[in-house]
C-alpha cells in the first residue's frame, strides 16, 4: 500500500491521473473505515445470524440472492 502511488505512476492507463491521484493511508486495522465491512456486518445480522446451513451450497446461495438486491443503488447502501 505504501508504494501505491509510484505504483499507479508507472501504469500506462493511469497516466492522465497519476499526479492528481492523493493515497490516504487507512489504520492497519480500521474496518469502520472500510464501507464492504459494514455490508457484510448487515449480511451476517439480517441472512446467516445464528442459522444453520447444511452445506456451503445454500450458505452461497442465500447471500447470492441478498447480495443481488444490491446491484442497483438503494437506501440501505446510501447509510453506509
């Protein structure tokens, strides 16, 4: 994370971007900062808290189907 910057100046495609491009540097252990972690705290709360799946087929299959409402923007991925 630390070499992101000279990193993305040397990629060809980044080159119109890479001297207007600022990296913030996150605490090495920071997951309110990071929004995914909040979707997954609301999958586990509201889809597999305390539920029994009798295999990795429907465990896949029940967040497959929760995680495909958030495809389009919504209210619920607006708070976060």
């Amino acid at each position: 994370h630390k070499k992101a910057k000279r990193y993305i100046a040397t990629m060809p495609e980044c080159a119109d971007i890479a001297e207007r491009i600022e990296i913030l540097s996150l605490p090495p252990y920071s997951p309110d900062l990071n929004p995914i972690e909040r979707v997954w705290r609301i999958a586990r709360r509201e889809q597999t808290h305390n539920t029994f799946f009798p295999d990795l087929q429907t465990l896949t299959d029940k967040l497959d189907n929760y995680f495909a409402r958030f495809r389009d923007p919504n209210s619920k991925l607006v708070t976060l």
